[in-house]
C-alpha cells in the first residue's frame, strides 16, 4: 500500500445490512492500514427482508451504521458515521468525494441494481472509482444461504433480552449441532432506548463472529408482528425463535405475537424464556423490581 493510501480512511458502506461477520474479518484485516474507517449507509429500503415504513428509512440507515459501529467497537476499532442520501449510486458518490478513501468496502448483495435502468451497483461503482480507488465487495450471503441445504436460517426476535447470556448461549449451542445463520431483529421498546437496543444487539453479533456464526441484525419498528411478517415474506427462513424473559410479564405475550406468528407460517416457531443477567436483576431488586 502506498504511504498516501494510508493517509485516506476505509470506507464502508452499508447498503443492504448492518454488520456481517465478512464485513468484520475485512476492516480487521485492514485494521492499521488506513487513516480512520468511517461507516455511511444511504435511506434506502432493506433488500433482504427487514422492511419498515418510508417513513422510518432514515432511523433505519441509522440504526444500520450504528450497529456496526458498535460492533467494530466490541473488537477495538474506532470508527465514524453518517447517514446519506436514499439513493445509493448518489450516497456512495457523496461519501467518496466527502472522504477521499483509499478504499471501499461495498457491503451488498451479488445482484444490487439501481435507476431505471437497472444498473449494477458494483459495477458501476467500480467504473467510477479504480484504479485511484479500491473498491471490494462484501457480499451479502442470502442467495447463497437459499442453496445450502445443510444451513438452518433463523430469525430471532428479541429486544429486551438480546444480550442475555442464556439467548446467546443456546444460539451458539444450536450453531454447534448445525450450520446456522441468524437474522435478528430487535423491534423497539418503550423500555430499553434505542443506543441501548444497539449496544446489546452489537454485542451479541460480536459474541456470535467470535464463534465463527454468520448473523446480522437490526432495530426495527416496534411491532413486532409486521418485523417477523416481512422477514417472512421477504427471504427464506427456516425457523423463527422469539425470546422474552421468564416467569414475567411480556407484551408480546399478552398480544399472542407466539400465535399470530404461527398461523402466517408452516415453519416452526419457539418461544424461548430467558433469565435477566445478574447485574440486571440486581438493579431491579434496588428500584424495587422494575418492569419486565
């Protein structure tokens, strides 16, 4: 790498998903290399399944930089973000010409178009930018996942209890029995915050890249019937799990979401009870046991 290269940040753009245990291994490699990484996702719709309100697709892009953020956090790497225009031929344009990188990190699909006309993203982000530019693509794996008989595609739902040791132990144990990805989709909570919601939600994708477990995850509109409804509808999952914790009271429990996700598919849905880490138990006992 020539020394003006090492001067320019690593940019990574977000164009479908946040994180990605490929996306990781990538900037860990080039972690040194480069200046600073800055991390830019355009407000568009999500590709693979995590569809929410036109509305909330700035939230959404956010949420989507934050995550990995976060997640580059877990392991050592300080980063910056920003959220660009809808368009993502347009963002990519701003945020090479905002940062003068010396290379792109493209974190999408194999087949993302754009425009009328249908164009390849990577391709033509490719013309644009290199030789002065490096441009790799890290590919978003759903077509390949769709193929491979020997993996079990799970959708979790979890809020409140992402980051319990006892959701992320049984997610590890399933991988071990078999090849598992997961997509998780935490729908927000009047009771946990949003920077809440993605500090837990990176910290169990880094628990599961540390094991060499593909997954992805996002906050996502708060009801959460109409998140595992799109996720359904949009890409193949072969199981969903919905974790709340046990022996309390939950909303989602008393709305029947367990039911109401059953009757909108022939796969199998478990419900998962988990119990409230220890430092979580010890705050509620001092406020006088907080709300489940």
């Amino acid at each position: 790498m020539s020394a003006d290269a090492e001067k320019r940040p690593l940019l990574i753009f977000l164009n479908e998903v946040a994180g990605g245990r490929k996306l990781l291994q990538a900037v860990r490699e080039r972690q040194g290399q480069y200046s600073r990484v800055v991390v830019a996702a355009p407000q568009n719709q999500p590709s693979v399944g995590q569809l929410i309100d036109a509305g909330e697709l700035r939230e959404a892009a956010r949420a989507r930089v934050e995550v990995t953020m976060a997640v580059l956090s877990e392991f050592g790497i300080d980063s910056v973000g920003e959220v660009m225009d809808p368009e993502p031929a347009l963002a990519i344009d701003d945020a090479v010409r905002a940062h003068q990188p010396g290379e792109v990190l493209l974190s999408c699909l194999y087949d993302s178009r754009f425009g009328l006309t249908r164009k390849d993203l990577v391709e033509w982000v490719r013309a644009r930018i290199e030789p002065e530019i490096k441009l790799t693509h890290i590919p978003v794996r759903i077509e390949d996942d769709a193929i491979r008989l020997d993996l079990i595609h799970t959708l979790v739902v979890a809020t409140q209890t992402v980051a319990t040791p006892d959701l992320v132990n049984r997610l590890k144990e399933r991988a071990a029995v078999s090849p598992h990805r997961y997509t998780i989709v935490c729908p927000r909570s009047d009771e946990v915050s949003e920077a809440e919601i993605v500090r837990d939600l990176a910290f169990t994708l880094a628990e599961l890249y540390r094991a060499e477990i593909d997954a992805t995850g996002q906050p996502m509109s708060p009801d959460p019937f109409h998140a595992v409804k799109n996720a359904i509808e949009h890409y193949r999952i072969d199981e969903v799990l919905i974790s709340t914790f046990a022996g309390e009271d939950s909303r989602w429990l008393e709305d029947d979401l367990i039911g109401r996700v059953r009757e909108i598919t022939d796969k199998s849905v478990e419900h998962i009870e988990v119990g409230r880490p220890a430092a979580a138990v010890a705050a509620a006992v001092a406020s006088e046991g907080g709300a489940a």
